[in-house]
C-alpha cells in the first residue's frame, strides 16, 4: 500500500483506531502541542469525554506511529430529537495531523464518516477542510449573519434577564431544562434566561474572537418563546454588553429574527456543514459540539 514515508511500506504505515477512554490523556496533550496550545490539555480532554456522558461508540478516531499519537479526529456524539424522531449525531470537533502525516489525515476521516446510523455536522471547518468536506458530502448551511452591536442598559419594565442557575433550573421545561442540564458543566458555554410573566425565553451563547479580540458573543441555541426573545433582544444585547459582549454575531437561523439597531451583514460568516438527510438546515443548532465545550 502507499506510504507518506517515502515509499517504506507498511511497516511505516501508521495505525488508525477508535479513541477509547486510555487514550484521552495521550489524545489531549497531542492536541494541546500540536492544535492549539492555548486550550489547556484539561479542557481537551473534556472535549473527548463531554459532561452528558458517552453517546457514540467512541470519541472519535487516533493516528498512531510507533505507539505515538502522531493524528486525531475528535468527535462529540448527541441524540437529538427531530420532530419526535431520535437522530444520533456525530460533530467532527477537531482534527489535527503531524505534518509527515498529512496523507493518511484522510483515513481518519472516512474512519468517522463510514459509521453507520449517523447524521455528522463540522461547526467550525477551517482552511482546505471545507473543500474536503465537500467532496466527502457535506453540504454548507447558510443564512444571514449580522454582526450587531449590543445597546447600553436599556429600560425593561416587567422584564427579567438573568443567569441564576437556580431560575433556570426552575423555569426551563422539556427539551431546554434536558439543554441546561447536558451543558451546565460545558466551559464554553453561557446561560441567559428571559422571563415576561409565564412566559420565558431562553439563549445559550460562547465568546468568540474576532482580530484576537475576544468580545463577540455568538448564539448557540434559542428555547422558550422567539417573540419574547425578538422584543426583549435590547435588554439582552445590555446584559451580554455587561458580560463584556460589544456585540453579538448573530445567526437568523438561530434566533429566529435579526436583531434591530447597529450593526452589519457579514459577508462570509464561519461555514457550518452537515452530512445526512434527517437534520434540516433551520433545526441544526451549535450545542453537543465544540463550540460548547471548547474556548479557544
């Protein structure tokens, strides 16, 4: 078979097997030296063993040479309910090869991408990952993306934005208490709740960089009511502002609306993909996934 070696054989060839729970430490700090040295090999490590528990068959896939972790393919997996039909999910989370590497980076892929009875989505493809992406069948999902600056505090009579965990805990119902519960351990990710009377509205949000400047809140899940959350976005766009949010990169897909006031259409937002036929477009959100889980 081929080789990246130089033509040495198999011999060389690395091996290619599925992340199991012995291999999250090894997998963690390859990904801290090699991805991103920012991310503490802790919080790797909660990328390949998420706080809802284990969901898929494995945490993704490893490349090994030599008994060392020389690639990896982390994956998150969820279930997700569409339209009251259970759809197991697997988010291709992070990925990385040594350099000498790089030709059997492919395996590691279709490794992922051969499991059956999956729907798979990538939130954050970069660089040529988005073309071979692409060619594997995954298709962009798109909509308009604004760039809106969050207001000064706002008056918001009979209005309550809060981050309480003991009123979310009480107020979320259904699936948005099951949101809360899988993500309240999850790093990157942040809880707003809205309450008009009995009626609520609930936001989940990272921080984002832009330019190196981490002051950008992006939507990863909109609960509750979309009008309640529409009329109160002022007072929320305050409260992220008071968080240290200048403003929000706001998905219409995600919340439903565009927020009013200052701000911009992007041009090219960040791509998101999916791989499969039972997630619609207008029903795939951000959280299970790294963007929850993973500040950077």
């Amino acid at each position: 078979m081929p080789s990246d070696e130089g033509g040495r054989g198999d011999a060389f060839r690395p091996e290619v097997r599925p992340i199991e729970a012995g291999d999250r430490v090894a997998v963690a700090a390859y990904l801290h030296r090699a991805l991103n040295p920012r991310v503490p090999i802790g919080a790797w490590g909660a990328l390949i063993a998420p706080p809802w528990g284990r969901c898929g068959p494995n945490s993704g896939f490893v490349l090994l040479h030599g008994g060392e972790v020389v690639g990896a393919y982390v994956a998150v997996y969820s279930e997700r309910s569409m339209g009251g039909t259970i759809v197991p999910v697997c988010n291709l989370a992070a990925f990385c090869v040594d350099e000498g590497f790089r030709a059997h980076g492919l395996r590691l892929v279709r490794s992922l991408i051969s499991q059956k009875g999956f729907d798979f989505t990538d939130l954050s493809p970069s660089g040529n990952v988005v073309a071979m992406n692409e060619r594997l069948g995954f298709r962009r999902v798109e909509g308009p993306t604004r760039l809106s600056m969050n207001p000064w505090a706002v008056r918001s009579r009979g209005l309550v934005v809060t981050d309480d965990p003991a009123q979310l805990e009480r107020v979320l119902r259904g699936d948005d208490s099951r949101v809360y519960t899988d993500h309240v351990a999850a790093t990157a990710a942040h809880h707003l709740l809205v309450r008009r009377g009995d009626d609520y509205a609930y936001l989940v949000y990272r921080r984002d960089r832009r330019k190196r400047l981490p002051v950008f809140a992006t939507p990863l899940y909109r609960g509750g009511s979309v009008d309640l959350l529409r009329q109160a976005w002022p007072a929320v766009g305050a409260a992220l502002l008071r968080r240290g949010h200048l403003a929000t990169l706001a998905e219409e897909r995600i919340l439903g609306f565009t927020p009013p006031g200052l701000g911009r259409s992007l041009h090219s937002p960040r791509p998101r993909m999916v791989r499969g036929d039972r997630l619609p477009n207008d029903a795939i959100d951000y959280l299970y996934s790294e963007l929850a889980l993973l500040k950077w």
